[in-house]
C-alpha cells in the first residue's frame, strides 16, 4: 500500500473516538498475550474532566483511515509540567511527546508519526520524546522484550513490529526501562534475610502497613514520598494534587494494607513500596466489558482475591536517605514482609519489579542481590524536530 492511500484525520466527535477506543481491540484480537483493556478505564484515560493530565496537557487524537476503513491511531501531547522540568532529566522545554499509537502496517505508523510531529512542531515543540501513553505515570515506553508474555497490571503491550517501524522512521533510544520477575514463595537469600534482621533490632525503625480507614492520609504520605524519592530520576514530572487525589481513588478498590508498607525512621516517614495483585489475569478474557458476568467476578476477586503473581510498581525512598546503606536495609524490610504476607494471604508464588531505569544502580542492586531477571524491557525513543 501506498502512503498516498492514507488519510490522517484529527478526533474532534464521539464517533471518531469510538473508532480511536476500538481499533486497539481489532488490531491486537489474534495477540494471545495482549490483555484488552475494560473499555470503560480507556475512556477515562483519553477524556477531559476524567483524567487530570489534561489540566496541565495539550493533547490531540488522530485516527489513519485507508479506502474508509480505521487503521491506526495516535495520540499527541504537550505536558506543561514537563516543559518546565530541567533539559538534563529528560524532559524540559520544547519536549512534546506521542504515544497510543496502533498501526496496521509501516506506511500507517510512518504517517501517524509524522502527523504527530507535525502538530507538536504547530505548537512550538522542537524535541519529541515517544511514546507515552500518556503521562510518564501511566505506560512510558515501547515494549521490546517480553512479547511472549501477558503484562501485569498497568503495563503497556505492542505489537512485536512497531521496533522497527518506529526506528526506521530516524528515532534513536533515549532510555531503557526494564521490569524483574522473581520467585518469592520459598523466601529471600540469606544475606537478605541477616539485613532484615538487623533492621528489626533497630529500635528506630518503624515498618508499617497503610491502614485503610486512614487511606487517604496515607496514600498523601506515599504520594508525598514518591515525588520526592524521584525527584531526580530521568524522565521525572510531579503529580499534582489532583492527579495524587485521581490515583488513589482509582487503586483503593485493588489495595490491600498487607501489600503495601510505610518505612518509618524516628516517627518519620521515610520509604514506602507498594505492590498490586495482578488483575489482568482476571480482567485478560473479559475483552473490555464487565457485561454480562465481568463484574460478579470483579467484585468477587476485589473481595478475595488470589493472585500467583503481583507487581511492585512504585517504591522509594527520600533523597536524603537514597545511596545510603539505611536505603538498602529499608528497602530489603519491606520487601520482606510484603513477601510473607503475599505468599501467606493471597497464594503469591512470584512478583515483578517496575519499571526501573536501567541505569537506575540502587534498584538494579536491589534486583540483582534477589536473583530476579530482567523479563520485560520498553524502550523511550527520540527525536529531534
């Protein structure tokens, strides 16, 4: 097929959005690994007033028609947070991104892209960083390892090609993100094990669970933590209240107080790690819908859930502590414990970790003393506009 038979259109009415939602669920049917996403999140990802990104973003949907037919789509966007964040982390003025993308073929994704680019250059962008889906917060990256696989709870999946189809199309890898898998149920490796010990005899050390009935306290804590914790990690952009607000409400339903601890030092809170049962091995045969009996089986799994695998998407600790052996020993604790409640309580066997900036040395250190493997890999891309 040509380009020539390619026709970009932007999304401006409820049918066209329709088509932008569904065409994810027609291109990736055959892809035994893909999990479709329940129709209802993807709305709310994509929809002002639902998803407060677009507070401080400028975002705009394209859909690629062939001989009337919708077969591709791509999403732009300017975060206005990540303009003002310092040029050495990643970000910084002039940096648009793109993501969402889904192609039938080359010719499609090449002319998604240069839509793209072109309306990132229209709004004054010089730089695009790509892709996201949509904030950095939510699926950065382009899977490249890890295809043979169904994602844990909210990590992206793509079609194997789009690698080459992209970096045909003059983009260079900008960063590395990788997640770990490991086993967890017959317990951690002695040296592990004699630091958690040591933590315990230190009467300054407090670790906790988060308590449900003070949840929004603590989910203040923990957000407070993580803007800190990665404050100056590459690729970093603050949440806002809003969004910290939107996050926690959207992750009460699947939180448990096991799964998720608070590291205290003096009183103080310090470091949290927060794990999720994976819900795509229930949501993965629903096909997007909770109709007829998804939800039954929701509300049932959300009250007693059991889950062989979980996932650790968010862990951190100050920056006053970060490099220090406290940092490690803390990290190692709640890892611990997390651990034992996960096997005992919810039938947990195995657990990954991220996604981690490969040159990320202390998480790289941490996953490497738990022997755990490096199992699914996304790659950032660049370009100059």
């Amino acid at each position: 097929m040509s380009p020539s038979d390619i026709v970009i259109e932007p999304v401006t009415t409820k049918a066209q959005t329709k088509q932008f939602v569904d065409l994810a669920y027609r291109l990736n049917q055959d892809d035994p690994n893909w999990v479709p996403p329940l129709r209802s999140e993807v709305y709310k990802l994509i929809t002002p007033g639902k998803n407060p990104f677009f507070e401080h973003a400028r975002v705009q949907f394209f859909l690629a028609k062939r001989n009337g037919e919708t077969v591709g789509r791509i999403s732009a966007h300017i975060d206005e947070l990540a303009l003002s964040q310092p040029a050495e982390q990643g970000m910084g003025p002039g940096t648009g991104n793109w993501g969402l993308m889904e192609a039938a073929d080359e010719a499609v994704m090449h002319a998604l892209v240069l839509a793209a680019e072109n309306w990132l250059k229209e709004q004054g962008m010089t730089r695009v960083l790509a892709p996201f889906s949509m904030s950095v917060w939510e699926e950065p990256g382009l899977l490249t390892k890890g295809h043979d696989h169904s994602p844990m709870i909210l990590m992206g999946h793509h079609n194997a090609a789009y690698q080459s189809w992209i970096e045909s199309y003059d983009y260079s890898v900008a960063k590395r993100l990788v997640s770990y898998y490991l086993e967890v149920a017959s317990g951690l490796p002695e040296l592990i094990n004699r630091i958690v010990a040591s933590g315990e005899r230190n009467k300054r050390i407090t670790i906790r669970r988060v308590d449900k009935k003070n949840f929004d306290r603590d989910a203040a804590i923990i957000m407070g933590l993580l803007n800190d914790a990665w404050s100056s990690n590459w690729g970093f952009v603050p949440m806002t209240d809003h969004e910290i607000a939107h996050a926690a409400k959207s992750l009460k339903p699947i939180v448990h107080e096991e799964l998720i601890r608070i590291a205290e030092v003096e009183g103080e809170p310090v470091a949290f790690m927060m794990t999720l049962p994976n819900i795509n091995q229930l949501v993965k045969p629903m096909n997007g819908s909770l109709w007829p009996f998804g939800w039954a089986k929701l509300l049932w799994w959300l009250r007693y859930p059991k889950s062989k695998n979980m996932r650790v998407p968010l862990m951190g600790v100050k920056t006053e502590l970060q490099n220090s052996r406290l940092a490690s020993q803390l990290a190692f604790m709640m890892i611990e414990y997390i651990r034992v409640d996960a096997s005992q309580k919810f039938g947990t066997t195995h657990a990954e970790i991220g996604w981690i900036l490969d040159d990320n040395q202390g998480m790289v250190a941490i996953a490497n003393s738990l022997s755990a493997e490096v199992n699914r890999e996304y790659l950032i891309y660049e370009k100059a506009l």
